[in-house]
C-alpha cells in the first residue's frame, strides 16, 4: 500500500498515523494508572518486533534485555510461535473456552509433563489458572490450605509472588509468616555465604519445632529458586535441599515459584532441578505462555480436593496461549535451550566481573542462567568485603558434596548443614557482621544507569529491594555476537552513569 513507512502501523494516512503514535507517550499519563512503571522508565513505543529486537516508532531499534519480564523466552515473535497461533487462527477452533478439554489443551499439558522433574511428572495434575501469574500463585494456595485445613504460609522475605503488594496472603488473607532468604552481599544476620545459609535454615527449622515459637502448624511453604524481583538472588542449591527435607519430615507441601525462572531460563528448564528438589506443587506463568498470557499450576495427585462443582475462578481456556506454549515448550526442550542459557549465562557472568573490578559502585554481581543481576551502591562509606572490592556470585554452591560445608564438615544433598556455634576456618567467630559489609543501595544510579542504557539501544530492567538493581532477561535465543553487544552498551551505561553528576542527570 502507498504511503505507508517502516514505523506505520495501520490507523489511517502516514501523516495521520504519526501524529497517533507521537501523542501516545503524553496520553498515557492522563489515561493510566499511576503505577504503570515500565511505561514511566522506558519510554519506547514499540510497533515492531523480532528476536532479541525492538523497533520503536521513532524508527530506534532496541536489544530487549527485559523479554516482557521474562514472558519471551524465545523472544519476539519467533516463527515457532507464530506458526502455532496461525494454525488455531486457520483451524477455526474456539478461541476460548471455560475449562472444557480441546486438543490444543491436551498437546499442551502432554508437552508440560514431558518437561516436569520426573518425581512429579509421575504423579501430576495440571489446573489452569486466570491468566495472570498472581491467579497461579492464589490457586496454589488454595490447594494447600484446602488440603490441610489450616490456613498459614510460610515464605520468604524479598518474594514477589505474583507481583502484588502482598501475594502470599491474598488467597484467604492471613497467616503468613516470612522467613529469612539466603544471601550473600545483604545477608539479613550479616554474615553471608554457607554460614549465612545455615542460619537461615535453622531459623525456620527452630520456628517450626519450638513448641513456644507462636507459629501455628502451616499449610505449606513457598519459594522461589532464584528470587526474580528480590533482586536476581540465586539460592544456594544444598539451603533448597534443606528446606526440601524441613517440609517433607513434617508433612508441609513444598511450592515452588516457577514464574520467572521457569522453561530454562536459569539453565535447568525449571530452576529447582539445579538442586534436584522435586516440589509438591509448581507454580508457572509467564514463559510457559509463550508471550501470550497464561498460568497454570502443576501438583501431586495426593493433594488434590476439589469435588464436583468446584470452580477455579477467571478465563482460563485461552487456546493461543497454549498453543503458543506447547511450541514453545517444545522449542526450548528440543533444541536444549536450557543447557545454552547455563553455557551463556556463565560467560555473560565472567565478563561483568570486570565490570564490577572497575566501578566501586558495582556492589554485587549475581545470577544463574540467562538472569542476571548488577546491584548498584554508593561508592562512600565501606567496601564491600575484606578487600574493600565487589562481591561476586555466580548463583551459588557449584559442588554437591561441598555444598554449604564449613569449618571442616560436609553437608551433602541428604545430610544437616553443618553446625555452626563454634569456630569458622582461621579461628574467626561466627558473629553478626563478620561476613561482607554492604554499601548502601544506589536506586538513584540504578535508574541512570537504565536511562543511559536506552540512549544506547538497550533495554533492562530494575528490581530488587531498594530498586537498585539492574536486570538482564535476554531471550534464550540470543546470539553470542547480540551477548557481547549487550554487555557493551551495559559497561558503557555504568560509566556514563557513574561519572554524571546529580546535577547533570534529567529529570
């Protein structure tokens, strides 16, 4: 058709269609809510896309390191997942439906246990949720509260299950109680590393056995491997296994929380096979979608409750969605996606340790897989560590039989973590502020460092718990030759960020 651009999309003449897309930007404030963050800190207008690519209206084109959040694992409409959604689009089959099996149903839930750790593929039920990842985590819930009668959660501090102000308590309200979560470089008990670890784990084993802790008997616990929104904070693989065991001794269903990590982001196709947990329930969405809005949770047989007339609430038969999903599942497992997400990621990892060597406000760099995480400091105060230097973590223990082991013992996938009340390798107490001395967070630089990646065509994203941390989601397509220009423009975004002044900065 004549007249009709590169950066038109189909609203009318060219003219007409570009003073449309211009006045987007300034109608958005006016028409949406407040709290539409991405659209406030990257404002790109996007009317095509391919890959790890993103052509705004403007005609930029962008690397897209954010993946919709993690929704793209094969990025932006691959041929895969646009030939899948063609053939229902020319198949004439509903498009929706309201919990009735379809064949697009069935392909997609064969495609899903095919992936599943096998200890739960044997055993599952697949229960689609609204499309929303905060439906999956309601309905796992549900199933646990249901199962057990009781109506308490344990979870972890930094969770953003669902991404809701708070996700864990919005199935039936309250009870739930937040444990610490393991890390290295803002260790709640100040020590970090294995020992930090094991206090956590005591934490939660002491809570649970204390007849005069105040924790009534819980329903369950949730977890996520990897926390996403927390700040891209891996667990240490032997800490998971132990809360594995915590909840199974004592008959406590495990969840884990799949949304960001799930379909191999992290280099296993489910992030808890790194440890090889096998939880009683997982809860996906997301990627599982294949960029199209879907959730759904998978769980032991054992558990389930429902009678007859039960209903789980909101649209859930969205057949695109799954269709999409059941390529993409395909795609990722076929191809070994998974293992090229480890692979990558550990590269992508080494390089930015020389990132955080040269810039005093790099405090940590953290990530497992193909999430990554560069968490922005003051560069006043204290260092970071012993050395005055970064710390770098690479998503945890690398070693089974070494994991969490310290002071001379060995904490294997079966056995207790290592005591800790008495002395650490050098004769060094174990007390409170022992371990790295954090910097304060920088959410102010975090944000520069974002709006001087876009300048540059890059597109990442913040999170963490001062939103101080700058994350890395490329689709698990990307090339070795896009890696190297990502982390490019990201080097070169932390220096410009890092040399302007406060004065200097836009508003």
């Amino acid at each position: 058709m004549r007249g009709r651009g590169r950066g038109a999309v189909s609203c009318g003449g060219r003219r007409g269609n570009v003073t449309v897309i211009e006045g987007i930007p300034r109608r958005q404030p006016v028409r949406e809510p407040a709290a539409r963050t991405y659209a406030r800190s990257l404002p790109v207008v996007p009317v095509r896309a391919r890959g790890l690519t993103i052509e705004g209206a403007d005609g930029r084109r962008y690397l897209d390191c954010l993946s919709g959040a993690g929704t793209l694992p094969l990025g932006h409409n691959h041929p895969v997942v646009l030939e899948a959604v063609r053939k229902v689009l020319d198949s004439g089959a509903p498009l929706h439906v309201l919990g009735v099996a379809t064949p697009v149903e069935d392909a997609f839930v064969a495609e899903l246990v095919r992936t599943l750790p096998p200890g739960l593929a044997r055993h599952a039920r697949v229960e689609f949720c609204g499309p929303a990842a905060r439906d999956a985590v309601d309905a796992a819930l549900r199933l646990v509260r249901a199962a057990s009668g009781r109506p308490g959660i344990l979870a972890f501090t930094g969770a953003h299950h669902g991404a809701a102000a708070d996700p864990v308590g919005s199935a039936s309200g309250a009870g739930t109680l937040r444990l610490p979560y393991p890390q290295d470089y803002r260790c709640p008990f100040g020590i970090g590393g294995p020992q930090g670890a094991e206090l956590a784990a005591r934490w939660a084993e002491s809570l649970l056995d204390d007849p005069l802790s105040g924790l009534p008997r819980p329903a369950g616990m949730i977890v996520e491997a990897v926390q996403g929104e927390g700040g891209v904070l891996p667990a240490p693989d032997a800490w998971l296994r132990r809360m594995r065991r915590i909840t199974a001794e004592r008959s406590l269903p495990l969840i884990a929380d799949e949304i960001h990590t799930g379909v191999g982001r992290t280099g296993a196709f489910w992030a808890v096979q790194h440890s090889g947990v096998t939880p009683d329930v997982m809860v996906l969405s997301d990627a599982i979608g294949g960029s199209l809005p879907l959730s759904a949770i998978v769980y032991r047989d054992d558990l389930a409750t429902a009678r007859p007339g039960d209903r789980a609430p909101g649209p859930r038969g969205n057949q695109l969605a799954m269709a999409a999903g059941a390529a993409t599942l395909s795609y990722v497992r076929e191809n070994r996606l998974p293992e090229r997400a480890a692979d990558l990621g550990t590269r992508m990892l080494s390089r930015l340790r020389a990132l955080a060597d040269a810039f005093p406000c790099v405090g940590e760099v953290r990530g497992r897989g193909l999430m990554i995480g560069v968490e922005l400091v003051r560069e006043e105060g204290a260092g970071a560590g012993a050395s005055g230097g970064a710390v770098v973590s690479g998503g945890g223990v690398t070693s089974e039989d070494a994991a969490l082991a310290f002071g001379g013992g060995v904490a294997s996938a079966d056995a207790a973590l290592v005591p800790c009340g008495g002395v650490v390798p050098g004769d060094a107490a174990l007390a409170p502020g022992s371990g790295p001395v954090p910097r304060p967070a920088a959410p102010e630089l975090a944000a520069a460092v974002q709006r001087e990646c876009l300048r540059r065509g890059l597109i990442v994203g913040l999170g963490g718990r001062h939103a101080s941390v700058v994350r890395l989601l490329p689709p698990l397509t990307i090339t070795d030759e896009q890696a190297t220009a990502v982390l490019d423009r990201l080097a070169d975004a932390v220096q410009a960020a890092a040399l302007r002044t406060p004065s200097e900065e836009a508003p």
